[in-house]
C-alpha cells in the first residue's frame, strides 16, 4: 500500500475542509510532549465525528476511549450549550491528560471524564438510564469490543447513532490467518454490529494519515 498517497490524500482533504485550529494542534502537541501513542482520530475523522454529532442533533454523547481528548472536543463542539459528553478512559495518565486539554478548549462544563475500567463504568452509566445517549464513540480495547457493543445499545435512543474506530485495523480483518487479539476482537465487533437485528450499520473504509483503515457508522432502529 502506498503509505504516501494516502498522506497526501489525507492532507489535500484536510487543507479543502478542515480549518486550522490552533487549540486542537495545541492538544495534539501536548499529546506528544506527554508520550501518549499517537492513535487519535485524524483532523479528518473528528470533522466526520463533528458533522454525525450534528446530523443526528445529539444532546447526549458517551465516548469509550478518551486519550489525550482530541475526538473528545470535536464531538463536545457539536453539542448544544446544554449538552452533555461522557468520556470513559482507563489509563489515569490519559485522564489527566485530557481533562487539561479539555479546560483549554474552554468544555469543561459539557465534558466529564471518567476514569476507570468501561467494563465496569458502562453498568453504571446504564443504571442511571438507559435510551439516554443520541451518540457513542467507541475508540477503546479491541479485544472488549463486542462488549461495548453490548452496552451501547443498551444506552442509545432509538435513531441514536454507534461509531467505532479502527473497523478494519489496516486491511487485517479480512486475514483469517491473523489472530492478533486486536485484530480478532475487531472482526467480532464487525460480525456481531453487522448481525444485530437492533442496529442498521456499514463500515466506511478511510485512507488517511493513519494508513487504511476505516470506522463503523450504525444507526438504532425505531
């Protein structure tokens, strides 16, 4: 795969679409300077996160994988005044991390942070209502996907959207030989998403600065 091409296709798209941000480069600069591995969506990726947050007129987002924050602000500056984005990230570095990044962004008041296991956060979330959720993001460990799958729809509305990232991990889903935990638990993911009967969805393969790849879009049936 030609590695370059798809740099540049990633940047001609982004100079046409995505305006400069200096906050955004900001928190990607201090991702960096902090070591955190470079696995954010793209510019790209949060204008697409930015523009279905829109599209389905969320008020409510939940977020499995927080990082340094960066797809966080995107969808936060999709959301109404009163809105509300909850961010479940495990690693205590990450958290502290993103809830710097999201001050900076002046969110503060939309943006929560959780920090711990989603595993044990999203019953949680769940106990304190269920349909609650118009989006969920989920950018997290692969090998836990189908169960975060499972919660999601638990807390998504009816015509509420699912988006998940990393849907094809570099064109390896469609290796049978690869059985690297992430890879595996992303064809699970695949395969549960495309069989569930509560759920309409697709994946839309990417080529970009992140090599190929591609992110599921699925939308809750009424």
């Amino acid at each position: 795969m030609n590695e370059e091409l798809f740099h540049a296709v990633d940047q001609y798209i982004q100079d046409l679409f995505v305006p400069a941000d200096p906050i955004l480069e900001e928190i990607r600069q201090n991702a960096r300077s902090a070591g955190l591995p470079a696995i954010s969506v793209t510019a790209n990726q949060g204008m697409l996160l930015y523009m279905l947050a829109r599209l389905c007129r969320a008020r409510r987002i939940l977020e499995v994988g927080t990082l340094a924050g960066y797809s966080t602000i995107w969808m936060a500056r999709a959301l109404p005044h009163d809105g509300q984005l909850v961010s479940i990230e495990h690693h205590q570095l990450h958290a502290q991390i993103a809830r710097a990044n999201i001050a900076r962004a002046g969110l503060s008041h939309i943006i929560e942070v959780r920090e711990g296991s989603a595993l044990e956060i999203l019953p949680q979330i769940a106990e304190e209502g269920a349909s609650s959720f118009d989006m969920v993001f989920l950018d997290a460990d692969k090998p836990a996907m189908t169960d975060y799958l499972h919660w999601s729809l638990q807390l998504l509305r009816p015509g509420g959207l699912l988006v998940a990232d990393n849907a094809i991990m570099k064109g390896n889903v469609v290796d049978a030989e690869n059985t690297d935990a992430a890879v595996e638990g992303m064809r699970r993911f695949n395969e549960a998403l495309a069989a569930h009967e509560q759920i309409t969805s697709t994946i839309l393969p990417m080529v970009g600065l992140k090599g190929y790849d591609g992110i599921a879009i699925g939308m809750v049936r009424d």
